[in-house]
C-alpha cells in the first residue's frame, strides 16, 4: 500500500478540500502517498432546499460512499456530523481525527448589539432545525430564515441581506481561516453530534488501508463523539432531529449534555448526566431512554416526523 497512491475521495467545497488536505498531509508525514479525488454530492449540487426536507444526513456523503464501494476511491473524508448513524452496507469509520473546537457562532452582519435588546425582532439565518430550535427558545422574538451553500456563499449570503446574523459551526470558520467573521461564541447552544470532527471511511475488509487510517485515529474524540452519535442513532427513529448533544472527558469522567427542541423553540427536553469511564459505554442509551420517557420528547419526534 506505501508503494500506491492511496486516493482519497473529498467534495470539492474549501471546507472538505481543507480536511482532505489535511488528512493528505498527515498521511505523508507517516511515509503514505496520497492524491485527491473530487466528488460532487447531491447536497453541493440542491441548494435552494433546506437540508430537513432533502433527508438531511447522506446529501452530503452518499456519492462518496457510491465511489467509495465501486473502488473509485480508497477512503472518503466527512465532517462526523454529516454522516448518517448507520454506515452503509460494506463501509466502516476507520478513523477519527482529534477534534477542533466544536461550538457554534454567530456571525452579525453588523454587530451582535441586538442580542442585549429583548424587544428587537431579530432575523437569523440557519438551514439547522437543531440551531434554529435552540435560537428561538432563548430568542422568542427573532424570526429565522433558511440559508444553504458552503461557508464562504454564506458569509456573502449573510453580507449581502437585510438580515441581522447566520449560525455557523466555529470549526468551519477556523479551518478556512475565516474565524475573524465570529460575532459571539455560542456557549450555551449545544451542538450537532459529531461535531467539529473529520472522519474517514473505508471499505469493510481492506485491512491494509484500516490500519494505515488508524494512525490518524483520536480516541478520545471518537469515545466523546460515539456517544453523542448513540444517542441520535436511538431517538432519531428516522427523522432529522433537532438534537444537540456533546460529551466530554475530563480525566476518567464522561460527561453528557444534550438537548431536544421542537422547530418552533416552544418545546424543550434536556439531559445532562457524568459517568465514571468504565461506565460510559451505556451512556448514549442512558440519554436515550431517558429523554424517550418524556411525553414532549416523543411529542416533538411525531411532529417532526409529519413534517417530514
């Protein structure tokens, strides 16, 4: 495998292009020649529907996975959050990269002095039913309006409105080096599962390439994220939930917080739970079945569902 280009198959927007690149970079620091292979999905090519009512998870991988399976490519490099919580048939995660700061941030088109006025009707910008649920319920008085495209199309987007500020995942503004746009760190939004984190998939049964993949593999990251990717893959139930959840270590304790809004804000359910290490690999179904106990939690999934 040293003596082969191993081909690595990415979207072609700056943000994947910047995580393949990176993944390209820490191969050849190991010895491992690498090209990259660019992919269109249908998430880059439909840009004027929200993400919920396209599916949401798979727009953004199912043409790498396609290329991946038909040995178009040897890996495919995802943002964690993008990935769907069951891998498709004869693919597998083989690795997950440290991760980078996982918050979300406002971007304000001209300054985030609005937030301390409680009476300004505010117009935010986010295509996340996740984002946009948690803005409402802190924000009653704001109204959101759907915005898709890469970062930069958005932050054009956003410049070029009436609109007050969008959402964006800080990672995303970081890695392009266009962190200087965040307005306010937001701190009290949980996050997408998975978020902040690049994954690499690989075909089942090509030990050669898993192994090589596993030198790149975070494992305090992937035990953090695996459990907030558990807890989606139990309440989602087939719909795009509007979930926020993010795990933490800090020695040998795993803290979980997570958080459940309807679309409109007026509904929320949160869990937040510490477990020793050797006790965490539960606690994805802990919160799972915790917050499906809740009647507005089961509420908010059944709306979503005829929504969809």
């Amino acid at each position: 495998m040293a003596s082969k280009k191993i081909r690595i198959g990415t979207r072609d927007s700056i943000l994947a292009t910047w995580q393949a690149e990176t993944v390209q970079h820490e191969l050849k620091k190991r010895g491992y020649e690498s090209e990259l292979v660019f992919i269109k999905t249908e998430g880059d090519r439909v840009l004027d529907t929200p993400l919920p009512l396209m599916g949401g998870k798979g727009v953004f991988t199912k043409a790498l996975d396609d290329a991946l399976l038909a040995e178009e490519v040897d890996i495919a490099v995802h943002s964690l959050k993008d990935i769907p919580t069951t891998n498709p048939e004869g693919l597998r995660v083989s690795s997950i990269m440290k991760r980078e700061d996982p918050r979300d941030v406002l971007v304000a088109r001209k300054d985030a002095n609005f937030l301390d006025d409680d009476s300004y009707e505010a117009v935010i910008a986010t295509s996340s039913n996740r984002r946009g649920g948690q803005w409402i319920n802190r924000y009653p008085n704001h109204k959101l309006t759907d915005i898709r495209g890469n970062v930069h199309t958005r932050l054009r987007k956003l410049s070029d409105s009436t609109w007050d500020g969008a959402i964006f995942a800080a990672a995303g503004l970081i890695r392009v080096g266009l962190d200087g746009n965040i307005s306010t760190w937001l701190d009290w939004m949980i996050p997408a599962p998975g978020q902040g984190a690049v994954a690499i998939m690989s075909r089942e049964g090509d030990r050669k390439t898993e192994k090589i993949m596993e030198l790149l593999h975070d494992p305090e990251t992937a035990l953090c994220t695996r459990t907030e990717r558990r807890l989606l893959q139990i309440l989602e139930g087939g719909c795009s939930a509007p979930l926020g959840a993010f795990a933490t270590l800090n020695g040998m304790q795993l803290r979980l917080q997570a958080v459940l809004n309807s679309v409109d804000g007026k509904q929320s359910e949160r869990f937040d739970r510490t477990v020793q290490v050797e006790h965490s690999a539960s606690l994805g179904e802990q919160a799972a079945e915790d917050m499906m106990s809740r009647d507005t939690v089961m509420k908010i999934l059944s709306d979503l569902r005829k929504e969809l």
